[in-house]
C-alpha cells in the first residue's frame, strides 16, 4: 500500500517514510493512497481467530512489499500482550474493550503496534529518534512501547507539572533509550518544539528524528484490526446490520474504523459519539465547521475544539460525500446521561464503563431505539478507557467503591526526568547529545 498526503495526489510514499516522517512538508497529513480490498484475509476467519494471528496476518497483506509474514509475527508478538476483548451485553448490544493494555486507554494498541513495527522497518537504514509530548498517559505507553526496541531511542517531552508512571531502569542515562525530559513549559511548547526539531534538517538527520504523536499514521492505522477482530468475533451471530459507536475527541479512532470499512469489512455505519462538544457533528451532517470554544465535562478525552485529524475526515468527505452522510451518525451527550449510562450499565448487565465508553454506551441507546434502526442493528460500543482509571466518578455513578488493579497505582509513582530545560532546540540537542 502506498500513501499520500490529503493536501496532494503526488507524491506517493512507503510505510516506512510515513512512519519516519510523522508528517508531510505541505501540513496535510498522510493518508492511504488507494485503499486494497482486504477480505480475502479476514473473511474466513472465526470467532476462535486470536487478535495476534488477525494482525500478524494482516498487517503484512496491507503493507506488501515492506513488512514481510516473519517480521510482521515477530512484531506482533512482542507488541502484544494484551487484547480486544468483545463482550455481548444483548441481542442488539456487544462492548469492545480495548483497555487491557499497560496504561488501560485504546490508545495502547497503536503505540504498541508503531514501537515493534517500527524496529522491523529500521533493521536495514540507520537509528531513529522518536521525539514525543505527553503530559501522562501516552508518555507511559510511549515508554513501554519503545523500551529496549533495537535502533530507535524514544525522547518523552513533558511539560511543567509531575511526571509518573516511567521506569527509571530504562532510560538513556542508565543504559536504555527512553530519554524523558522536562520542558520549563505548556504541552503546546513540547509540540513546537518537536515540530522545530523536525525541521532543522541536520538535526533531523543526524538523529533520524521522527514524531509518534497520535497524529502519526503509524499509529492510527493499526488501529482498524480490533474493528476487523469485532467484526470476525461477532459474524456468524448477527442478526441486522453492524454499527460501532465510537467515543470521538481527535476522531483517530472513527478514522481508523473507516479505513477497516475501506478494506472490505461489512458495516453499516459509526456513531461519532461526542459530549456537548459536538461543533464537529455540524460538519457531518454536511454544515460548515465553526469551532466553539471548549467546555470542560466529565469525559475529558473528548473536550476537544478542532480535532487533530479533520484532514482526514475531510478527505473521506471529498471523496464520497453522500456515503459519509449515511454512514456517520454524529451525536452528542450531556455529564448527566453520560453518568446516568454508567448506572445503567453496571444495574443491567454488571459490567463497568469509563466515562468515555458511557457516551458512546448512551449515543448507542439513542439510535437503537430511534424509527431508521430500532430493530435492526447490531451495535458494538468501543470501550476506550479503563473504568478503574476514572475511580472516583465511576464509583459514585454506581453508588459503591470499585476495584483498582494495583497495575494503575505503578502510574501514579512519581519520577524525575533526565533533564530540565527551557523549550530550546539548542538546550534539547544538548541533552541529546550528551545521551549518546
Ligand atoms: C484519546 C481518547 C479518546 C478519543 O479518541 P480519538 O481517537 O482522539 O477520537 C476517547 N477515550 C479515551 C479514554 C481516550 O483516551
């Protein structure tokens, strides 16, 4: 499969440019250039497939000619300790969780498939520098993604605040090739520092330096497998058409399931789940985008004004505009119902949301029993965060305490970073190399 930025038809890139640059020079964003009909890989598979047999399997069908079966399994297999796991609540309701991972948010799936795909992709060209900005979260997935990966060192910028969660043995200081460093600043001058170091082209190439952002592809377009893994789990069970509701803050996630309609998997559509930040839905429903400022409310992945991924939405709407308009149903979901959801969930069926999962649980509700689909669909709620990393919230939605496994208290430990400095290019070089 080849690629393109959503700003041009030309030029035409590899995986391994992608992956490596992050981003294209014109500031679009890399998509898929022409997307394979991929079913002749899934189609016969069943609901005792494994989730590293689905990704083993497809991901060197995606990407022929760079990532080869033996590559492709090895990588696979040291990404993956953890899997989708596909619940069914009802006749008309399943959950995917995509928790399991080491931080317990989804965003664990592309992180972990971008740190070992990459270490395969880099065997024959010289290292790579990974320069990320994380105020948390993806900083530990980053940390444990990357660790020990052979060629690539990993530079965590943080900014002012504690950092938690990192395993001092692993970095560069101690022999490892985490390098997590302090910026006497806001997470939006980590970002304009990554994009400087970047674009000063000797730095860049003396250190191969690249970004894992979530607005790296590398990271986004592991992401369909769990769709195609749902989708395969689920198949010879189904009665009605299958939509997923997808809990939407940068819209990766939605994108990502897209791209799993793309490659021939059976869908019926995707509910953009938001909360009362929902001035994206106007441009779904065809309507000019006019950004509002940001409310803050109890599912804070989703308080987003401009998604990080709107080239990418645009591209799809370009393209076919009256299939996207049947195919994505946006909606949106006040504090209360988004608690109310939790309850409900947790009386009903003994199972427990995050916030997060609770919209897209409601937004699912709202179309089941809406005239066009009551009755006829099937829709699987992804369930994005771990129900145990929002304790306090979820434990008075329920109205008892929950169970916290002792994994999340590891996060919480504070750590001190190899470095602190002013946001600098000259002051981060420095850092950098004195680490080599
Ligand atoms: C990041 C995140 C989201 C939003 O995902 P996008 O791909 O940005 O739309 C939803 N839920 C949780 C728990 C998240 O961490």
């Amino acid at each position: 499969m080849e690629f393109r930025s959503t700003q041009a038809q030309e030029p035409l890139v590899s995986f391994k440019d992608v992956v490596l640059r992050c981003l294209p020079p014109d500031e679009g964003l890399y998509v898929p250039a022409r997307v394979a009909d991929m079913r002749q890989y899934f189609m016969h598979m069943d609901a005792k497939t494994t989730y590293p047999e689905l990704v083993a399997t497809m991901a060197p069908a995606l990407l022929q000619g760079e990532l080869n079966p033996f590559s492709a399994k090895r990588a696979v297999e040291s990404a993956f300790g953890f899997e989708p796991e596909l619940t069914r609540l009802d006749d008309d309701i399943s959950l995917l969780s995509l928790y399991n991972g080491p931080t317990g948010v989804f965003k664990d799936f592309g992180i972990a498939f971008l740190a070992a795909v990459m270490e395969e992709l880099v065997k024959n060209s010289g290292p790579a520098m990974v320069l990320s900005a994380s105020r948390g979260n993806a900083g530990v997935s980053l940390a444990q993604a990357f660790r020990g990966r052979g060629g690539i060192s990993s530079v965590i910028l943080y900014p002012a605040g504690p950092i938690r969660g990192l395993d001092p043995a692993s970095f560069a200081t101690r022999g490892g090739n985490i390098i997590p460093i302090q910026i006497t600043g806001t997470l939006d001058d980590c970002q304009r520092l990554i994009v400087e170091a970047i674009e000063d082209r000797p730095f860049a190439e003396r250190y191969g330096v690249t970004s894992a952002n979530a607005i790296n592809l590398g990271r986004l377009l592991p992401q369909c497998f769990y769709y195609i893994y749902a989708f395969v789990k689920i198949k010879n069970s189904l009665r009605g058409d299958l939509v997923f509701s997808v809990p939407c803050g940068n819209f990766g996630n939605l994108i990502a399931g897209l791209y799993a309609w793309k490659f021939g998997m059976p869908v019926k559509g995707y509910i953009a789940a938001m909360n009362v930040n929902d001035a994206f839905g106007d441009y779904i429903r065809g309507k000019r985008f006019v950004p509002r400022p940001v409310v803050p409310t109890n599912s804070p992945s989703l308080d987003v004004g401009v998604p990080s991924n709107y080239k990418r939405l645009a591209a799809f709407y370009e393209e076919s505009p009256a299939v996207m308009r049947n195919m994505v149903y946006p909606a949106s979901i006040g504090d209360d119902r988004t608690v109310a959801a939790i309850g409900k969930v947790w009386k009903k069926y003994g199972v427990l949301l995050d916030p997060h999962s609770a919209v897209a649980f409601a937004a699912a509700e709202d179309l089941a029993s809406s005239q066009e689909f009551a009755g006829h669909v099937h829709t699987v709620v992804i369930a994005t965060g771990h129900p145990a990393k929002r304790a306090a919230l979820v434990s008075q939605a329920i109205g008892e305490d929950i169970e916290i496994p002792p994994r999340f208290a590891q996060l919480q430990r504070r750590v001190d970073p190899i470095a602190i400095i002013k946001p600098d290019l000259e002051a981060l070089e420095g850092v950098i190399a004195s680490c080599f």
